[in-house]
C-alpha cells in the first residue's frame, strides 16, 4: 500500500492533488523522498509520504507559514528538519535510547484517502500500522491516521488508536516548525499564566508569565494551554489552534544549531510551537481506545 503505484490511481480523480519525485527538492540526496503535493485555489501544501511529514503551507496569495532548513537532508529514515514532523507514539528522547520522538517521523506511511470537499479545500488522509519493524521498538498493535485539509487554513487531525491489549503511557507532537524574519523577534502570545517546565540544562519549573520572547536556547514545555497560540514578527501573524490537545513546545536551539548538521546557521529562521500531550500531560491510553490531536494553522 505504500508504493506510488499504489495510490496514484486512487488520487488521479482528485483535483489538486499529485505526487513527483523529491529528487527535485534542494538538498535531495540518495534516493530521496516521495513529496506529495496538494493544491487548489485557496493554498498548498506539500508533504513527504515519509512521516506522513507536511513541508509547506502557503493560503492563496501569502507567504508559506511553515519552515524547512536549507539543509534538510531528504533520505528514508531521517527525519527531515522543518515542516510539522509527527513525533509519536513518544515525544522527546527514550529512557531506553529508542529514537527521539517515536519511529512515526521516518515510518513510511499510506495514503487511504482523498477528497475534494465541496467548499474547495482539498482532504488528504494518510495511516500507519504495526509491523514487525515497529513491534520492535513499541510493543503495540496500533493504527495512526492523519488528516491534512489544505484550504486558506491548514487543518491537520491525528488520530492513534490503540489497537493492543494492555494500556499504554502515550506521548505525541505536531512538531510545527514556523517560519519567522528572525527569531530573536518573535513574539508567541497565548502562554501566559501557563505552568512550564525548561529543559535546557536539567529541568526548571515555574508559571510562564506574560508573551512568550526567544532569547537564546530556548526549550520548554507549557502544560494546560488555551487553545490558541499567535506568533507575531514584521512579516504578519501566524495562528496555531488546537482545542484538543493540552501542551504546547516552544523551541529553537540558539547557537547550539551550530552544532547540528541540518541546521547550523539558519536557526534564526524559525520558531517550533508544537502542540500536543507530552510530560505532566501524557495520555494513559486504554485499549481500544483513540488519541486525537487537532491543529489548525493560519496566517
Ligand atoms: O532534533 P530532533 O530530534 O528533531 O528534536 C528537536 C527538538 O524537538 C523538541 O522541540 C524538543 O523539545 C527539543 O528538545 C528537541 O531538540
């Protein structure tokens, strides 16, 4: 199910959708990664069936809201850096040193549907499930799906169902990297009052007061979040809502990206607000039963 062929037919009756190859892509090296691209008249977007893994969103007529490093290496089994990476059934790093956020980021997903909804914007719905390469690393039966819905917003679903027999501590992100002048700017509205824990260099914990500034590293985790977040610089306002999930991450890494080779110097560039379940927020999932996270992204 999850080669070309098998979906292309599927999509050739829906307008605004296609698929070419990565190897188009700046930075695109070894065999690359199959892009997925859907447009209509009101936005774009375009993803790798990699992680199920959006790339870019730019509505009818503005600016991509969302960033991708210059250096984002295109290779099965990376993760690319930038866009909105799905970071489950674990977020952060893995007291058993599984990979960092989950194996769902480099997964090679299927595409089960797509649709031409009749107000204009377009559906595009991707799975994932348990095989013995994830049984390895998580031993759950599982089912992910993600809904992306281009439109003059960005609205993505994700939805993981527990298909196993014993409960489960599940943690996940929608990794959103955004895209800003520069980051020392930035201002993220939407935090204030909110307990945070900050990471960098062992755990703190305090209550956020007031807009959210980067100065530096910064990684933290804000717990029971209102539903909206704003990021505002010089080239407008993004919107980041989500009424279903209860954390949201905000991180660049400063001039630590120095050090890290799909970034480096362009740091600057972008601002992470994620937002998902993760720390004091997990989710003890049942069997049977369904996480779902929600997020809509406009300009
Ligand atoms: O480099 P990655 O595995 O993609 O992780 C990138 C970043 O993701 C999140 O924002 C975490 O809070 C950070 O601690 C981490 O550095």
């Amino acid at each position: 199910m999850s080669s070309l062929s098998a979906f292309d037919s599927r999509l050739a009756d829906v307008a605004g959708v296609s698929v070419v190859a990565s190897t188009e892509l700046v930075g695109g090296e070894g065999p690359g990664l199959q892009i997925v691209v859907i447009e209509n008249a009101l936005g774009r977007a375009t993803l790798t069936l990699q992680g199920a893994h959006v790339l870019s969103f730019t509505p009818a007529g503005g600016r991509d809201l969302l960033w991708v490093s210059p250096l984002a290496i295109y290779k099965p089994g990376k993760a690319v850096r930038g866009g909105i990476p799905l970071c489950l059934p674990w977020f952060g790093s893995h007291p058993d040193g599984l990979p960092a956020h989950g194996f769902a980021r480099t997964a090679l997903w299927s595409i089960v549907g797509a649709e031409a909804l009749t107000d204009g914007r377009t559906k595009v719905v991707f799975a994932l499930t348990d095989s013995e390469a994830t049984l390895k690393l998580w031993a759950h039966a599982f089912r992910f799906e993600f809904a992306v819905i281009v439109g003059k917003a960005l609205d993505v679903e994700l939805v993981a169902e527990h298909k196993g027999d014993v409960p489960v501590k599940f943690t996940a992100a929608l990794h959103s990297y955004f895209s800003v002048p520069n980051v020392a700017d930035a201002v993220i509205n939407g935090l204030e009052g909110c307990p945070r824990i900050d990471t960098v260099g062992g755990i703190t914990r305090s209550v956020n007061e007031g807009a959210v500034h980067i100065v530096g590293t910064h990684d933290s985790v804000y717990l029971d979040v209102p539903a909206e977040q704003t990021i505002v610089t010089s080239a407008g306002t993004t919107h980041v809502y989500s009424a279903d999930t209860r954390s949201a991450v905000v991180w660049n890494p400063g001039e630590q990206a120095l050090d890290i080779g799909d970034l480096k110097e362009h740091y600057p560039g972008f601002v992470c607000v994620e937002r998902g379940d993760v720390y004091d927020n997990a989710i003890e999932l049942a069997p049977g039963a369904s996480y779902r996270a929600t997020m809509t992204i406009s300009g």
